[in-house]
C-alpha cells in the first residue's frame, strides 16, 4: 500500500534521489559502534537532535493549553499538569528534555573537542555549534520563567542581574529583557514570543547550517 | 550498514519456499522499532491534544431562577447565573430565557438563541410582526411557542425546567419537542 503511494508519487516527482541525498551515506568504521564500541560517543549529536524534536513536538502541544499571561500562567500550567490527560507526562518530556539537551549538547562538544574535529576544515561548523550552544542555554533560560512560579521569577531575577552586569550595555540588555524596569507582564510576553518563536527560528537556521556542513566535509577521521 | 550484508548472501537460494531477505527483514525489524519508539512519544501528546473533546460533560444543574406566580401568558425574559469552569478560568456567564405559560397553565421557557446563526432574539420587537420573536441577524421570526415561521430552519431551544416550593428552576438547553 505505502509502496504504491510512494511509486505513484515517485514516478511524477521523481522524489527518490532527494532522500536519498539525504539519507544514503557511509557511516565510516571509526564511528560505528558495531564495530568498536567506544564510536557511542559519536552518537550525542544525534541525540542531542532527537531530543530538540521531542522538545519542539512537545512545546507545540504545550502551548495548547499554556497562556504567557501573569494571572493566569501558573493557573493554565497547574491545571495542563494536573487536570489534563498525559498532562504530566508531555510537560514532563519538555522539563526533562530541555536539561538532557544540555547534557547531550554538552558530551557532543566534548567528543568534538578531544577528538580534534574542531580543527581545520571544520572550524565553521564549531563555531555555528557554539552558537547552538549558547541559543539552547537562551531557551532554556527563557523557558524557565514561563510557569510564572516562584522559582521562575526569582531565577529571572537573577540572571537579569547577570545580564546586568555586562559592562556599559548591561543597564539596557537588563530592560530589553525585561521589557521595562521590573519582571513582571511584559517579562513574560517577551520571554514566551523569545521562547517559543525567535530562539527556535534562528535554532534551525544553524540546525540546518551545522548538517549541510557536516555532510559536506564528512565526519572527521579516526584518532 | 547493509551494504557488507550483501557478501554473505548465499549466491543461490534453495527453490520452494519464498524466505525473506535479510534486507526485508531489517527493514522491518527497523521501521517497526522507530514506529514503536515514535508512538510512545508521539500518542501522549495527541491523547494530551485531544482532552477536551473526552472530557465528561457537566450534567446542567438546574438553577433557580424565578418564582412560578410571576409567569403571565406573555413571555418574560428572566437571566440567571451559570457557574462555569472553563479550564483554569473559572466564571459567571448570565444566560436568559423567555418564559411563559400557555393556556393550559403549562410553563416553558425558550432559549433567545437564534436557531439561524446564533444571535439573540427578542420578544415582540419587531413592530411589524406583532407577537413573535424576532432575531435583530437577518430577520428570523418565530411564534409564541418558538415555532420557526421564517429564516430559521428549526424551532427555539427549550431549557429543562422543574418547578419545586413555587420556584421555576431551568436546567440545560435541548431542542425544542412541543413544537414542530
């Protein structure tokens, strides 16, 4: 059945050599834990993907019921986590996701480093993964002060004053931030659209940008 | 990965039985796994999607809304407050109702919703349709009883009513059966 959607498909688009573009590629010996076991280290980038796409999936179907609103914020996460069906489990994916994120970002850097495969040619792809980087800590930063809860707010609080203290511009980042002078409506306004609409663009512009390099140099070699 | 596979293919295969090919059989054993392992992620969040659609419906308590002795043979609009839980937000909607008697000392009381395109209609407001009900939308009249006399293709909602200690209570809305 499938087979003769795809064939029908197939035979007017021609759409067989685009996935196979896509997918058809030598996975070299090095980093195929078939063969040597230690190569799992080569797979925390792939991981690190898998877990962005349930993470994407389930922010899409959280903001079913989430409002960025100051009243009703923690009432809309409260009753998503303890009235809905699967509620806990799909806001459980998202808070346990966005931390194993940052864990599987963080082996994966640390494969590339000790394997040498920052260096040249691939110093590009380095420094678009550093920006990955530093947009998974913005979303999980933003993320954070979604539920409008105690901890949100203060841990907010904080890194505001973090953000504050950048030299000469930090006063303004602080209120951009912020969107006025205290954490409060407009904080949340601006952390959700951040959150849910800017951070996750410019993620997959770079998402895309680190693949395409990727499959134009190929995985760097052995040690 | 498939692609050392193909070296131990034995060069002919035994006649009769139809086997699977290694490469088939992989790509079962693969595609099924993914399957597995994307429904298991991927059915929470459409059970999670789907919730209100199987939520239990509230069973409309019947609220109080006026006594008996001040239903007349005219109908009179009365509102009345409805708790609702909307989710997180919880409110008072003030819902009303036309009632009336009829001459048989009967009480019932009709929803001012229109049954054209859901605006609200009212009693006798329309000077040249005496006695009707009439939706301000695009001119739906209705008789006394509710019955359909023009645009609309089917008679006002009725609420449940009970009437207990001479207070009329309305309950929730259901078609209209006393009238055709």
């Amino acid at each position: 059945m499938f087979k003769n959607v795809y064939n029908w498909i197939d035979e007017r688009l021609d759409v067989t050599p685009i996935w196979r573009d896509v997918a058809d590629h030598e996975v070299p010996e090095h980093v195929n834990p078939a063969h040597h076991f230690s190569a799992f280290v080569y797979c925390f980038g792939g991981l690190t993907f898998f877990i962005t796409v349930i993470q994407i999936l389930s922010g899409m179907f959280l903001t079913m019921y989430y409002v960025p609103d100051i009243i009703n914020a923690y009432a809309s996460v409260e009753y998503l986590q303890t009235k809905v069906a699967f509620g806990q489990i799909v806001r459980g994916m998202h808070h346990w996701g966005a931390s194993l994120v940052i864990v599987m970002m963080f082996l994966h850097t640390m494969r590339v480093f000790f394997t040498g495969s920052y260096k040249a040619p691939r110093e590009m792809n380095w420094v678009v993964g550093m920006l990955i980087f530093f947009i998974m800590l913005g979303l999980g930063l933003t993320g954070y002060l979604l539920p409008w809860d105690n901890k949100a707010y203060f841990a907010t609080k904080v890194t505001l004053e973090i953000a504050n203290s950048v030299p000469w511009l930090g006063p303004i980042i602080k209120e951009f931030l912020q969107g006025g002078t205290i954490v409060g409506a407009e904080t949340l306004t601006r952390f959700f659209a951040l959150h849910v609409f800017f951070l996750p663009a410019v993620l997959l512009i770079l998402l895309v940008g680190h693949f395409i390099m990727i499959r134009r140099q190929g995985i760097s070699g052995p040690l | 990965m498939s692609n050392q596979n193909e070296h131990h293919e034995p060069s002919h295969k035994p006649p009769g039985r139809k086997e699977m090919s290694r490469r088939q059989f992989l790509t079962y054993t693969l595609g099924g796994a993914t399957a597995y392992m994307a429904a298991g992620a991927v059915l929470p969040m459409v059970r999670f999607a789907v919730d209100p659609i199987l939520h239990k419906k509230g069973e409309g308590e019947f609220i109080k809304v006026v006594e008996e002795s001040k239903i007349t043979d005219e109908p009179q609009e009365f509102s009345f407050e409805l708790k609702q839980q909307d989710g997180w937000y919880a409110s008072t909607a003030t819902l009303t109702a036309w009632i009336r008697k009829d001459e048989q000392g009967k009480i019932y009381a009709l929803s001012p919703i229109c049954k054209h395109l859901g605006c609200t209609v009212g009693w006798n407001n329309d000077k040249s349709f005496p006695d009707e009900y009439h939706c301000p939308c695009h001119g739906a009249r209705y008789t006394k009883e509710g019955k359909n006399l023009a645009v609309a293709p089917k008679p006002l909602d009725t609420y449940k009513l009970k009437i207990e200690n001479g207070w009329v209570y309305l309950g929730g809305v259901e078609p209209n059966t006393e009238v055709k």
